[in-house]
C-alpha cells in the first residue's frame, strides 16, 4: 500500500508540473472581432472580441483577424505577421486618438503583414494613418486614410528593408503628405502602388524619398492612379548626397490640379529619377519640374497627355522621349 501511494504521489507531480508548462491559452490563427464583441477569452467566431488591439494578442503569427460588423475597432500596433480582414459589406473603422496613429507597424524583418478593407480616419487630430517603422511586407488593399494631420500612409524603416503593394485605396484630405515613402539608416524600400486616388492633401500626394537613407537603390511604380487636388506636388521624387539613388515610374495615371504635377530633386552625382508615361500631366500650376535640370533626372514620354498646365517646365530640363 506505501508503494502504491508513493507512485501516485510521483504521477501526480508529474502530471501537475506537465500542465503548468502549458501556456495559459494557446493563441488562434484565426479570430474575430465585433461590435457586440468583448475583450476576453480567444476571440472566437461564437464569441468574438472588442477591439483589434486585444484581438491581436490573441492571433498566432502568420494568423489572421477577421472583422464581422460595422463599428469603430481602435488603434493598434503591429508587431508579427497578420492579416486584418473586413471581408466586404461593412465598414471597419479605426480612429486615432489625438496626436497618436491609428495602426502602427513594427514587425520582424520577415514578417508579412495584409490589411484588407480598413477606414481609417484621423478626424483632423491623429497624426498618420499607418506608419511602418519596420516590417518585411506590407500589403494595403480596399482601404480609406483621411484626415490625418500629419501623413496618410508613412513607410519609414529605419533598419531592415522593406517591400510594399497599396492598391484600390483612397489617401485623402490629410495635412502633410498622402502617402511619404522616407527610409532611414541602413533601410531600403521597393515597391508599387496600382488604383489609388491620393486627392486633396495638403502638401504632396505621394512623396518618394532617398534623402535619409544610406542604403541601395530604391525602386517605386505608381500605375492606374489618380493624383489630384494636392497643394504643393502630386508626385516628388528626391535624394541627397552620399545617399540612396531613387526611382519612381508613373504609368497609365491622372496627375491634375496639383501645384506642380510631378518633381524630381538631387545632386548630379545620386540622381533621384523619374519616369512618365501613358499619363495625363494636365492642369497644374507647373507639370514638370526639374530641380537641377539633369536630363536624366525628368524623363515625358511621347504617349502623355500634357495639357492646360500655367507653366509646362520650370528650373531645368526635361528629356521628352517619343519611345515607350
């Protein structure tokens, strides 16, 4: 009988050390979030949860949220592999609290993240819609960014590189910048942009920039788009000494009404490029703009549409090539 309760004893020790090594409550690949959710359990479709900042702690990486109803679903920081989903047919709003950004992106070098579908509003006193400080992948799909006072959509990796698609999305009415691609230190970014509207920002609808980053070649192609109604420039491409050499494509797109439609700024020696083609250049205050009149710099060609602008060229050459 002492033998007997000397084992039990020994299995149960055994047993009860195994289950305290169990994590708490393994985390789920997929959850939900909805109006009527709360910020408990693990966010299941039968008992889903508030907000997606909750939601998140609850998701394995390489997991994915899913958004059920219309409701406001809070900011956010990103830190692994998600996916973000509003699968269609409601709005999945996220409002910024004053001076602070409605979904933030600091993920793994490796990390993929995919936001499908979002309405993400600054109301005149959120800083910026998404800002990317770092993260391997960034997919933005189907979404509105309005009313930031600062940038809509900001990608700024400071120290890894990172590559990005935004398509079907509308980047309006913000302070600053629509969209600003600005990496810094040793980071690089590449990537494209197809079916945006940047509209109505204060300063630039889109603005590419090498002049932070002393890494390699930065490469950006913006297609079937419209840029329009910016204050200061549709479209800016620029560097800076001794640091990244930046390129940006326009295709198929609709840069008007901006103060100057697209600009390329730089030194001779790091050039920051751009190319036009199949796009309408037409009424702005000026259509191109060469800052240091590199005729590799500022490249039209022959199949644009350049029109009704106050002043076609200004500060430098632009090289209009009959090719495509």
């Amino acid at each position: 009988m002492t033998k007997f309760i000397s084992s039990l004893a020994t299995a149960t020790a055994v047993l009860a050390f195994g289950l305290a090594a169990l994590p708490a409550s393994a985390l789920s690949t997929r959850t939900f979030v909805s109006a009527t959710g709360a910020d408990s359990g693990a966010c299941t479709r039968a008992a889903p949860c508030r907000m997606l900042s909750y939601a998140h702690t609850q998701t394995s990486p390489g997991g994915e949220i899913d958004i059920l109803d219309t409701a406001g679903y809070g900011a956010l920081t990103i830190t692994k592999s998600i996916s973000i989903v509003n699968p269609g047919g409601v709005e999945a709003g996220i409002l910024a609290s004053a001076g602070g950004n409605a979904i933030t992106i600091a993920a793994g070098t490796n990390d993929v993240i995919s936001l499908r579908g979002l309405t993400l509003e600054g109301a005149g006193s959120g800083a910026v819609g998404i800002k990317l400080t770092s993260g391997g992948h960034v997919t933005i799909l189907d979404s509105v960014v309005r009313g930031f006072t600062s940038e809509g959509i900001n990608i700024s990796p400071s120290s890894l590189s990172t590559t990005f698609h935004i398509a079907n999305t509308l980047v309006s009415h913000n302070s600053v910048y629509g969209i600003k691609i600005a990496p810094s230190g040793t980071g690089t970014v590449d990537g494209s942009m197809d079916h945006i509207a940047t509209n109505r920002n204060g300063d630039t609808g889109i603005h590419v920039s090498g002049a932070l980053t002393t890494g390699v070649l930065m490469n950006v192609s913006i297609t079937n788009s419209v840029i329009s109604g910016n204050g200061s420039v549709g479209v800016k491409c620029d560097s800076a000494a001794s640091h990244a050499t930046t390129q940006v494509i326009v295709i198929n797109s609709s840069v008007t009404h901006n103060g100057i439609g697209v600009i390329t700024t730089g030194p001779a020696n790091v050039p920051a490029a751009m190319w036009v083609g199949s796009s309408s250049v037409s009424f702005n205050g000026t259509g191109f703009n060469n800052v240091t009149g590199s005729t590799e710099r500022l490249l039209s060609y022959g199949n644009n549409v350049v029109a009704g602008n106050v002043q076609g060229e200004a500060f430098g050459i632009v090289d209009h090539v009959n090719l495509f």
